[in-house]
C-alpha cells in the first residue's frame, strides 16, 4: 500500500547554519580566499573572485561568527568577572557597573561565580581563559592568590575588587571600610546605643571582613575614650547556624538596658539573616534592638521600620574597575593603584532608639 504524503506534516527542523565551506564551495574558491574577503583584504582578489565570494554569501546569508574574526585579530573583546556570590546584592551592582562600562568601550562580560566556594577560584580563571578573555576584574574570597597569579603569568592584567590578595602588585578598588564603620560606629551612639554586635560570616582571612571587624573595634575604643560605657563585640556567624544567631542576638538584647543594644552587619545578606533572627524572638527594630547594615539595597526601606544602612557606591566600584582594566588593555601602565570610595549613611527606623537618652 502507498502511504499518502500530501498532507503529512512539513518539517520543523531550522535550516543548517551555512559555513565558511558552504559559502567557498557555492563561490568555487578556496576558504582561505572567502577569508580574505571576510577580513576587508579583497585588494587581494580580483574583481571577479571577489564578486562571486560576495554572491555566494548574500545567496547562503552568510554570517561570520564575531568570536572567531576577534580570536583572528588576537582579540576576543571579552573581559572575565568573577564574583564571590551572585545571590549577593553587592555582586548583581558591581555586574552592572562594571557592564555598562565595558559596553560603552566595546567591550562583553563573562561571569564566573563562585557561590562562595574558594576552591573554585583557580577553575574560574581557567575557564574564564579557555574563552580568550583580554582581563580579569575579581571579586573573589581572597584565598587563592595563586588563581590570580595564573592570570597575570598568562599575561593578562588584573583588577580586583573588594577583595584584596595582599602578594598581588595590581589595581585595587573597594568601599573605604574604616570611614564606613566610622560612620555606624558615630550614628548609633548619637542615637543612644552603647552595647554593640559586629554580625559577620567567618571571616577566615578575607580581607574586607578583616578590615571591617578592625575598624569596629577600632571605633569602639576610640568612642570609650570618652564614654567608658561604650562595648563592642564580634559574633561570627555562618549562614547554616540560625541558632547560634538567634543565642547572639538574645544574650545581647539580655546584657543592655533598654534601648541601648545595637547590631552593625557586614553586609546586606547578614542584615536579612539578624532582621529574620529577630523575628523569631520577637524583637523589634530600633525599640529592642538597633541596626544599621553594610550595602543598602532596593528593599531596604521596606523591611520593618526600614534599615539604615551605609550605602556602597557599589556600580561606582564595578564602572572603575572596569574602565582601570580597559586603560590597561590599551597599553597604558601606570603603577598599581588603590582606590577607596566613600561610604553614604542612609539612616531609617532600625537606628531610632527609644532609650531615654536619645529622646
């Protein structure tokens, strides 16, 4: 029996993607002459050669791959960012910064995140040069200074942010962390806080956890030199230990009077996890306990009373290292530098106390 084909179904499959094979043998020249032309050196076809070559391309349409053309120039265009944790507010800011700058200059990221894993900090470059990338901008943990050396041995320039390797000679862009402790540290005690809590991850040798729980104590002595009754202590807290939050927060609620307990956060991941640690034990922000956290994000003042915060001019932070990196990518080499930007106190309803003295 015939099977009837009339009506069966076209097919759904998308053409094939036409090569540079296709297009040399519809032209009947050699790839490397469809090259040539591709490459704007068709002076060095003649007029024929190259109107077949030109046919060929239009009749197949014909695209070059950028990737391909920019690896035969030597340059791929592309710059390499690697984030410590892109479910970090900090991290999704410093992509836009760090972004719009390479777009106006030509140029493409690729991420790499880490999702906090140090071990994965070698693998990032790796990969991130298996694609050609012209540079690196790092936001890592800070761990794996070797990572970053493989980088600079391969000959690409390096940029890091936030996050320093101390053995490294390169550009360096963060948030100025001891004007940003200074200034929660001066804002809680104008407003009548005197038992303080620097909440942080472990801060296992990370450079901007370093400096920040530094400057806190830095801070805490400097306002005990003229009011004895100023304290200040550090609770290290990883993300999985909820209880061990919740002890911190109860033991410092318990060893203040009344509105006179206050909470400084490294960032704004540590800050959900206090206001959520509160919630459980019922405290209230600003009336039970203060806060003010390190990165002020869009939600911010809609949690609560609303958080005050330092803010980090953190599109700033991925916009010069971006534009720092690319400076060098064009042959310019001036000596590693060091760039701290201010911090901006934004200050809501988690730093009002409602201890007497503040009233």
């Amino acid at each position: 029996m015939k099977k009837n084909l009339k009506n069966a179904p076209a097919s759904t499959s998308p053409p094939a993607k036409a090569t540079i094979a296709d297009v040399a043998r519809t032209a009947g020249v050699s790839k490397a002459t469809v090259s040539r032309f591709l490459n704007h050196r068709d002076t060095l076809l003649s007029k024929d050669i190259a109107t077949r070559v030109e046919v060929a391309i239009a009749a197949l349409a014909y695209s070059p791959s950028p990737m391909a053309q920019a690896l035969k120039r030597g340059r791929s265009k592309l710059i390499g960012l690697v984030v410590a944790d892109v479910s970090n507010p900090f991290s999704v800011a410093l992509l836009r910064g760090a972004e719009k700058a390479c777009q106006q200059a030509g140029y493409l990221i690729m991420l790499f995140n880490l999702a906090d894993d140090d071990a994965r900090e070698q693998e990032a470059i790796e990969t991130l040069s298996a694609y050609q990338v012209e540079g690196f901008i790092l936001n890592t943990l800070g761990h794996d200074g070797g990572a970053a050396a493989t980088a600079i041995r391969h000959g690409k320039p390096v940029v890091l942010i936030d996050r320093r390797h101390h053995d490294l000679q390169v550009d360096f862009v963060s948030l100025d962390n001891t004007g940003a402790m200074r200034l929660a540290i001066d804002h809680l005690v104008e407003r009548g806080f005197s038992n303080m809590l620097y909440v942080t991850d472990p801060i296992k040798g990370v450079s901007t956890r370093e400096e920040r729980e530094s400057a806190f104590h830095r801070w805490i002595l400097n306002q005990q030199s003229s009011d004895s009754k100023i304290v200040g202590r550090t609770l290290e807290c990883p993300s999985d230990k909820a209880e061990q939050l919740d002890e911190g927060l109860r033991a410092l609620h318990a060893s203040a009077p009344r509105g006179q307990a206050a909470v400084v956060t490294s960032n704004a991941v540590t800050s959900l996890r206090v206001v959520a640690s509160m919630a459980r034990l019922k405290l209230r922000l600003g009336m039970d306990i203060g806060l003010v956290g390190i990165d002020e994000t869009d939600w911010a003042p809609y949690v609560g009373p609303g958080l005050s915060t330092i803010a980090q001019p953190t599109g700033e932070l991925g916009r010069i290292a971006a534009n720092s990196l690319i400076e060098r990518l064009k042959g310019q080499t001036p000596p590693p530098r060091q760039i701290l930007l201010s911090g901006e106190l934004i200050s809501r309803g988690s730093s009002r106390s409602d201890a007497p003295s503040a009233n």
